[in-house]
C-alpha cells in the first residue's frame, strides 16, 4: 500500500485519502493512522471545540456500519477496531467515514486489511 506521501508499506496497511467537504473552518478535519496490521484504524480529526461530533463509517455501498461518538473536545483521536454497530468484524474493504458536528463535514476513506 502507498500512503499519501507515496510511502510504500506491508499488505496489510490501512489507507487514506482526504475527501473535500463543504466550506467551513480550514482546521475541520478527519483522516486516519496508518497501521501496519490494518486494525484498528486510528482516526485523528480536528473539530469545533465545546460541540458533539460524530464518525460515522460506511461501506462501500453506502451503508451505515459504525457510529463513533467522539466528544466535545475541539480536536482528538478515535480508536475504530473495524467492527460494526453490533460487534461483527468487518470484511476487508473499502469503507468511508465522515465526521460531523453542527452542519460542518469532514469525509476520509479508509481500506481495511484482514
């Protein structure tokens, strides 16, 4: 896998790629930790401070897998272990997540390994 820097690393690496959002503050960010075993993925995102922000991560059909409440805090990191709302690990694959808080989005995709 190549990350965004063109850094090659193992098989099982997670990738990332920032997706442009709407307007909104230029430090209202997401994206994700490389990890060499490709779980879990580490989200590092760069909200408003004082208001609630959500994850939410979606497969590649658009389908709503996980929804990470990540606090009030202006800026942070989420653990994601690459399970579902209901504990099930999920397949290999291409999944998207968005962070959001008052109207403002942020989207990153993410390629999880086995």
């Amino acid at each position: 896998a190549v990350d965004g820097s063109g850094n090659r690393s193992g098989s099982n690496a997670v990738e990332t790629e920032t997706l442009p959002g709407p307007a909104g503050p230029s430090t209202f960010a997401l994206r994700a930790r490389l990890q060499p075993s490709g779980r879990p993925v580490v989200w590092l995102w760069n909200g408003v401070a004082g208001r609630p922000h959500r994850i939410r991560i979606h497969d590649l059909a658009g389908r709503r897998v996980r929804t990470l409440d990540v606090g009030t805090i202006g800026a942070g990191e989420t653990i994601w272990d690459g399970r579902g709302e209901h504990g099930e690990r999920l397949g290999a694959g291409v999944y998207f997540a968005e962070l959001a808080c008052d109207g403002l989005r942020a989207r990153a995709r993410v390629v999880l390994a086995e």
